[in-house]
C-alpha cells in the first residue's frame, strides 16, 4: 500500500512512512529505479511542488529533514529524460551552505551519437567515462575518452562529445544556479564542428 493517496491534495494528510528513509529515496536513484513504489512517491511530491503546495505541507513527515530544496528543485525539472542522442537520468542534488549547487545526472549516449558544441555561463562540470568510448572536444582539443577518464570543463569552456562505442558518463555540475536554460549551443552535429575547427 503507497503511503500517499493519489485523491489527497494533501497527498498524505498528515500521516506518511518515508521518515528517516527520505533522503536515501532522493539520492539514490539506482533504489528508486528498482522501487516502483519510490518512483510513485517521488511522483506525487514532484507534482504537489509543481502545483504550489510547500513540501511540508505535501508530506508533514519531511519536517527537519532538511530537503526542501531538492523537492523544489524536482518540481523544475526531469528526473529522466530523453534527448535526440540519447538519454539522462539524474541521480543527486543539493545546496551547499555557500548557495552554491551541485547536481549529478547519468548520461547514455547512443553510438555514433553527440552532445552539441556548447558552453555554460554559471557552471563548470565534471564528465567520468563509466562505459564505453568516445571523442572529447574541449576548447578545440580532441581528447580520447575511455572507461575511468575525466573531463574538467570550467566555467565558459566551449565542449562536446561524441560517442565512438554507447558511451555512458556520470556528469557533475558546479555553479551559482543549475537550469537548463544556462547553454549556449554553438553547433548541434559533429559535422558542423568538424568543419569548423578545420577552418
């Protein structure tokens, strides 16, 4: 039995069971992919955040847990997502006692597929190659990538990669403010890129 009522605009009208077990359900996606009930909860959060109801009021049960800022941040973005070279899913977030934010996300991408040529006004990330093998281009370099390499792209460093194998990198963002809309996409096909570092 889910502890939520889905007919419950206060979705657990005072009474739920994730106590202490919360923050695990948050930052760890690999339970909440294997949990269908975690993935329900975490659903009716997102959504009640999306609607205008505060995470405490949504699950009373959440007071002093200290994660408001993650149901906030849910409810404006995707925890999965799938794009045109690929798939994301994200894994972690938070807000350090700076103001400062960091997000972790699993990215697949498809062989023969690439991320745009891009950058980033307010974070820098870091890319870790789980599996397979691929094409960095940082800054107009050409790096190999491999399982257990990592990429360091500041601030404003023009970046793309193309997968050779189905790559599958963990990406960590570092910044002031994580939204999507912080990119600059200078080309979308590795073509375009080719063709423009040649020049």
């Amino acid at each position: 039995m889910h502890p939520f009522s889905a007919g419950d605009p206060a979705l657990c009208g005072g009474a739920c069971s994730l106590g202490e077990n919360f923050p695990q359900i948050i930052r760890s996606i690999d339970t909440l992919a294997g949990g269908g009930s975690h993935i329900w909860i975490l659903h009716a959060i997102t959504e009640s955040v999306r609607k205008g109801v505060r995470i405490h009021e949504a699950c009373p049960a959440l007071r002093g847990i200290g994660y408001t800022p993650v149901a906030a941040f849910l409810g404006r973005r995707p925890m999965f997502e799938e794009r045109r070279w690929g798939s994301y899913r994200v894994l972690d977030y938070q807000t350090l006692d700076d103001g400062s934010e960091f997000l972790t996300k699993r990215l697949r991408i498809r062989a023969g597929k690439n991320l745009s040529y891009q950058y980033h006004m307010q974070r820098s990330e870091i890319w870790t190659v789980i599996v397979g093998r691929g094409e960095l281009v940082l800054d107009g370099r050409f790096i190999p990538m491999k399982p257990g390499d990592v990429a360091h792209i500041p601030v404003g460093a023009k970046h793309a990669i193309r997968a050779v194998t189905e790559l599958e990198i963990v990406e960590v963002q570092l910044g002031t403010r994580l939204i999507e809309e912080d990119i600059v996409r200078l080309f979308f096909s590795w073509e375009e890129l080719l063709r423009s570092l040649s020049e």
